[in-house]
C-alpha cells in the first residue's frame, strides 16, 4: 500500500520505469497533485458547512454527514484500494480513482439536497481511498531508491500545506465565489491528472491478494451503524428503542469483523499485530487524538460563523494558529523524538492539546475577545504537532519493515475512524444542549462539546503514557519516513 511495501518487495514488483528526466517530472507532478487535491478535501468543507446548512435549509446532523460520509468510505476503502492496485495495476485503479473523484466532486456540487451531496460525499471518499495510497506507491516505484528521500520531502511538505490552508481555501473559495466551487475546483484538475496519468505514469502490480471484502464490509456497516444511532440519539433520545437497537447492532458488527479478522486466510486488518502494546497504544493514541482535533475543527467553525458572526475567510484565518502549527513544529518534534524518545513529546504534545481545548472550553463565551480563543488554539495546534511525528513512528517501530505497509493502512483507518465517531460524539453533546438558532444558543452547546474534544485528547495522553519512549530495535530509515508521510 506504502513505501515500505515498495521498499521491502521490490523483488515481487513488476514495474515499468519511465525513461528520461521529463517523464520522471510527470511522475511527480501528477501523482503530487493529486495527493494534494485529495489531502485538501478532508479539511476544505470545514469552513463552508455554515453556507451549506444556510442554502440546503438543514440541520447539524446533516452538516456532520458531509463530513463523516467522506471519512468512513475513505478510511474503509483505503487497504482494499491498495490490493486492487497490486492486483489490477497501480497506474490504472489510480488513474480510475481519480477520475471518480472528479466525477464526484461534479456530483457534490451540483447535488440539490443534503442527502444527494452526502451520498457524492461518500463516493468521493471512496475515490480520495484509491487515490492517496497509490499516489505514493506509484512515485516510489518510479523513481530509484537513491531518490526517495526527495520524494519523501515533498510529499511530507504537500500534507503540512493542505493542512494548514485547507480551511482558508475553503472559506476564501466559499466568501468570494461560491461554496459549491470548492467541489468544482476538482473537476478539471481531477480528469486532466487522470487523462495525462493513463499516457505518463509508469504501470506496476504487486503480489496478488486475497481482497477481503467480507472485513470491509463488516467494518464499513457497523461504524456506519454506530454513527447513525450517535446522530440520532440527539432527536429520539438515548433511551429510545431506535437508537438503543441500532447502536447495539452497530458493536455486534463491529465484534463479528473482528472474529472475521481472526480466521480471514488474508485479513484486512491482520489481528496478530495488536499483540505489540506499542502498535496497540499507538492506534488507540491516533483514534482519539485525531478524533479530538477534527471534532474541535468542525465545532469551531460552527461557533466562529453561526455564533461570532465571522465570514467564511476570516474564519480560515483565525483557525490558522490551530492548523499551520504542524508545517513548523512537527519537523522540530520528530529530530527531538530520536534524541529524548518519543514517549515525552507524545504526552507532553498530548497535554498541551487538552489544555488548548479545556482554555477554549472554559472561556469560549460571546464575551472572550477572538485573540485569547486564538492563542489558545495555538497552545493546541502546537501540542498535535508535536504528537503527529511521534506517534505513527512509534506504531511503525512496533511491527516489522515487511509489515509496515500494513500497519501504516491501520494507522490511516484509526485516523479517519477516529474523526468521524469524535464528531458525531461532539455533535451529540451539542444538541444535548444548544442548537444553530440563535448565537446565544450555539455557544451554549459548543463549550459542553468542547469538552468532550479535551476530554478525548485526555484519554490520548492518557494511552500514549503506555507507548514506550524507544522501540525495541531501530527501523529501515527510508520505509519509515515514507509509510510515516503515508499514515
């Protein structure tokens, strides 16, 4: 699916190197943009779901599903996309997966309601799984080994960009044209990529995979599932049959993909690797971290329109202190993490972000000046950015360099898993005590949801206190920092 697959099967991989210097900068061009475009896509909506909910006359729920609806197919597609890509060849599911993204995004924008955006939402999400693996795994066997370090650099300097301005090109898209743009946007982008792609990009397969169809299934319904009874439970109630069943429903699916797991021939998610308590931790650590960080984005971007009054740009800008920390604090951590170990700035980063949230929480009325809820936000941003190097590194320096394509996948699931249950769990507690009605109101429900965000950032520094400082043996250098841009 990553690098370390490329890395550490080489020898299985049968690939066609384009010749020349100007077809490598194709390569890397092309594989570059649309890791980018798909990288953006998860952030981008943030800041345009107040003008959304304005022109589709719905509700919060509906505005968390254009959210959770791109995370759940993306994070379930994404390994079954990487073994189609070894099956079938990686340059053609790629080429493919983005021309269903860019159809998608058409899709997005010229759905009518909520429900058909959501429904394009989802099959954008499953293109942006296609598309982000095989981006790397396409470029990586391009290019010769004694090159991936630059690789590595630009692809790790694309993620921290379209963090950081994903939600000021979403408002500035939103404020000075258009929300439906930010799909629109996509479209040309997407079908030239994918048009040039299928003349430029070099074809490769790896080893041929049981897919495991029945896991993906399995998992995609029952966290679907689950989520739904979350959304629900704010209008039917917690103790009403419909939200009791379906969330019931939800965990027993959810348990019989992880008996499937343990006797799967070829399992999606391999279950012998949570015998590691590093990988373990570790996942759990990336679950709830970056469910804490998406949730406090969504609910943010709430507060700062429905209840502030702020334009769609200037709220991109105020959540800059929050999202740009990662393109300048993230490289410091991880040169720091290799001389204290990783442990230290995991929970000290981890610390940091629940205080940030807690700061937010506790002063976030209509009273407090914008400057404070921004340094706080800092103190925040600055706290994820020290844990975002250190703890996929961590989950990778658990298992072995043939197995860390795998485990990066798992760690990428745990990631959006994590996002989309945070934000259905915030909204939740939103609607438990406030609503979009009035500005008084969405102040009232944000602070309550806010401290469920510091408190899942609290059971994230809680879990990395487990992780060990140091992994028991040190790693092949390139597979790990090309699996770590990938997770």
């Amino acid at each position: 699916m990553t690098g370390a697959q490329i890395t550490s099967k080489t020898a299985q991989v049968s690939t066609a190197r384009p010749g020349g210097r100007g077809r490598l900068d194709w390569v890397l061009g092309l594989t570059s943009t649309a890791y980018f475009m798909v990288a953006l896509d998860a952030l981008v909506v943030v800041t345009a779901l107040p003008r959304m909910q304005r022109d589709l006359h719905v509700g919060l729920s509906s505005l968390q599903w254009t959210v959770n609806s791109y995370g759940i197919a993306f994070a379930a597609g994404i390994i079954t996309a990487a073994a189609l890509g070894d099956r079938f060849g990686r340059r053609r599911v790629f080429t493919a997966g983005l021309a269903l993204f860019a159809v998608a995004s058409a899709a997005c924008a010229l759905a009518p309601n909520a429900g058909e955006l959501i429904a394009a939402r989802t099959v954008q999400g499953l293109g942006g799984a296609i598309v982000l693996p095989l981006s790397l795994t396409i470029l990586t066997t391009a290019f010769p080994a004694e090159r991936r370090g630059l690789l590595v650099g630009v692809y790790g300097g694309l993620a921290g960009l379209a963090v950081a301005i994903g939600p000021l090109v979403g408002g500035a898209v939103t404020q000075g044209i258009d929300w439906h743009w930010i799909f629109w946007i996509n479209v040309p982008i997407g079908l030239v990529a994918a048009a040039l792609g299928t003349r430029l990009l070099p074809e490769s397969r790896g080893p041929a995979k049981r897919l495991d169809i029945c896991g993906a299934t399995l998992v995609t319904v029952g966290v679907l599932t689950v989520v739904w009874g979350l959304v629900r439970a704010g209008d039917a109630g917690w103790s009403s049959g419909e939200v009791v069943g379906t969330l019931a429903g939800g965990a027993l699916l959810l348990v019989a993909f992880v008996v499937w797991e343990g006797r799967a021939r070829e399992p999606m998610v391999p279950l012998r690797l949570f015998a590691s308590r590093d990988f373990t931790l570790g996942n759990l650590t990336t679950f709830l971290m970056s469910g804490a960080t998406f949730a406090a984005a969504f609910l943010l971007a709430q507060d700062f329109q429905f209840a502030r009054g702020y334009s769609p740009l200037s709220t991109g800008l105020r959540l800059l202190p929050f999202f740009a920390t990662p393109m300048f604090v993230a490289p410091i951590a991880g040169a720091v993490s290799d001389r204290v170990g990783r442990r230290p700035l995991i929970v000290a980063g981890l610390a940091l972000q629940t205080a940030g949230f807690a700061w937010v929480a506790a002063r976030g009325s209509l009273a407090t000046s914008w400057i404070e809820i921004a340094l706080a936000l800092l103190v925040a941003g600055v706290g994820i950015s020290m844990a975002l190097p250190t703890v996929p590194t961590a989950v990778l320096g658990a298992v072995s360099e043939a197995e860390m394509g795998t485990a990066s996948g798992i760690n990428y699931m745990a990631q959006r898993f994590g996002a989309v249950f945070a934000i259905a769990i915030a909204t939740a507690v939103f609607s438990a005590y406030g609503h979009l009605g009035s500005p008084g109101a969405v102040t009232a429900g944000f602070r309550p949801a806010l401290w469920a965000c510091a408190a899942l950032a609290l059971a994230a520094t809680m879990s990395g206190l487990g992780i060990a400082s140091r992994p028991p043996r040190m790693e092949s250098a390139p597979a790990a920092t090309e699996d770590l841009i990938a997770a």
